[in-house]
C-alpha cells in the first residue's frame, strides 16, 4: 500500500503524467468525431464524404447543420435512385384498397 499512495503523493510526477495521457486521449477522440462520422456514413448508405466538410459545417451552424447536411445528402443519394416501384397486390394475393 505504501507504494501506491507514494506514487500518488503531490511531489511525485505521476499524477501529472496521467492527467496528460487522460488529456491526449480526451484531444484524440474530440480530434477523430469527424472521421468517424463519414466512415459510419459511408458504412450505412454508401455517401462518401470528407472529414474536414463535416468540420466546416459544424463550425459554421453546429450540430443542426451537420444534421441538415446529413439529411441532404441522403434525400439526394435516394433520389438518384428513382422513384421505388410500388406493388398493386399484397404478397399474399390480396388487392390493395386504394
């Protein structure tokens, strides 16, 4: 126990070291919000999109501009696609009553 509670006494230089790993790690994953936003986009939808325009759009209207964008982005990847056929019969071989 007294080597524990030495190595967390204020003259000793741990503590300060493992505040600035804490910190480095804390910097990293703020750092890496963006990267890991467009490889989940690409990942779910297919839309490829570059980090550093996700970090515009933050910085310029915040979280409810890169929602809007998001939005966007997959309203015109849908589009590209046409309109979606829409059946007149029920799998089962019932008409639709429109």
């Amino acid at each position: 126990m007294s080597v524990l509670s030495s190595a967390f006494q204020l003259s000793s230089p741990m503590p300060l070291l493992i505040a600035g790993g804490l910190l480095l790690i804390l910097i990293i994953s703020f750092r890496a919000r963006a990267v890991v936003f467009c490889q989940y986009l690409e990942t779910m939808t297919g839309i490829t999109l570059k980090p550093a325009d996700v970090r515009r759009e933050f910085k310029l209207r915040g979280r409810n501009g890169v929602r809007e964008m998001f939005l966007d982005l997959l309203i015109r990847e849908d589009l590209k696609e046409g309109p979606i056929a829409v059946p007149d019969v029920i799998a089962g071989g019932e008409d639709l009553a429109i």
